[in-house]
C-alpha cells in the first residue's frame, strides 16, 4: 500500500492562501469536518462464565434436563377451548354420560380406519346422535432403531387431527379424551354438533 504524501511547509503556505480567496458556488455554509478522534480503547477482557458446569473424571453425569417441544396429545386436547357446555362437558369427561354410539378402530391401518371414521361420524350426526365412543387402542411399543424416535399409536395420534379436518371437522364440536371406564388414553369422546 502507498503512503499518501504530505505538504511540506512551503506548499502548506501556499494553500492556505488559495483557500481563503476562494469564493463557495453555492450559498451553502460548508462544514470542515473535524478531526477524527482515535478509536475508544477496547475493554478489557473478562472471563466469561463457562457454558458447561465443571466437572472432574469420573464423575457421575448429573441429571440432563428434558426438552419435549411438542406437548403431550392429552396435554394438547385439554388446552384445545371448550365449545360446548362446560357442566356437560364436566359430566362427559368424568365418565357420567354413555356414549350413544361407538366405533373400534383398533387393529386397522390408517388407510382403513380414515374411510370408516368419516363414514361413522357423519352418519352419527346425521341420525341425530350426539356423543360417540372412538377407540384407537393405545398402540404398541416398538424397538425403535431409527436415528428419528416414533410416537407409539399412529391411530391415537392422528384421529384427532381427522375430526379438525373436513369433510367431518364442521360436524364435531369437542374431542376429549375418555374416561377409564370408556378406555382411557386409548379412546376419544366425540361430542357433535347439532344438525
């Protein structure tokens, strides 16, 4: 990189007195800018605090603290909002009202049991009816061998998604999960809408 010459005192003389003769174009003030104040010096340099606790060889892993993103499916139905009538649903959720009628998709694949629940659902309300009983087992344990975990239960995590999802969301006002007497966690009230 070349270093920019400087005047030497003669011509610093020399352009002092052309700068005041000189005359602006405009009618603007002109600003000097000021001389540049050297750069603040740089704080010093603390230790930061480590981001890993110590720890020694040997020594017994602590306790890791679990991060679950996605909440649990009873978790989730319970913050859905209530749209229908709280004491009836304090009635439903408690195991006090019967179902009046029932489906068992147990055993089936997902290909065989969407077909079977939008057919149910929709007859169901149609015939006037308005709590149902879906059973979608809890499903099975499984060795899970792959880098990415599986939900246990395919069924059980995906028929609440198929009662949001037309053609059967408009007909179904509220899912809950059922009482320990109608299936526990492997069974879904389904309270529809009037028609």
């Amino acid at each position: 990189m070349r270093r920019r010459r400087t005047l030497r005192p003669e011509e610093e003389e020399l352009w002092r007195t052309v700068a005041k003769s000189a005359r602006p174009l405009h009618d603007h003030p002109i600003f000097h800018k000021p001389a540049e104040a050297p750069p603040p010096e740089p704080p010093p340099l603390t230790h930061a605090k480590p981001r890993l606790p110590a720890f020694t060889l040997g020594e017994k892993a602590r306790k890791r603290e679990r991060h679950d993103l996605a909440p649990s499916l009873p978790q989730a139905l319970g913050q859905a909002p209530l749209q229908m009538d709280a004491k009836t649903h304090g009635r439903m959720t408690r195991g006090k009202l019967a179902p009046e009628a029932r489906i068992d998709l147990h055993g089936m694949t997902l290909a065989e049991a969407h077909p079977e629940l939008t057919a149910f659902i929709l007859n169901a309300q149609s015939a006037g009816l308005r709590l149902v009983l879906v059973i979608t087992g809890k499903g099975k344990q499984r060795d899970d061998q792959g880098p990415i975990p599986q939900r246990m239960g395919a069924l059980r995590h995906q028929v609440p998604q198929w009662l949001r999802q037309a053609p059967i969301g408009p007909a179904v006002l509220q899912v809950t999960e059922a009482h320990l007497k109608h299936g526990g966690s492997g069974a879904y009230y389904v309270y529809l809408r009037r028609r």
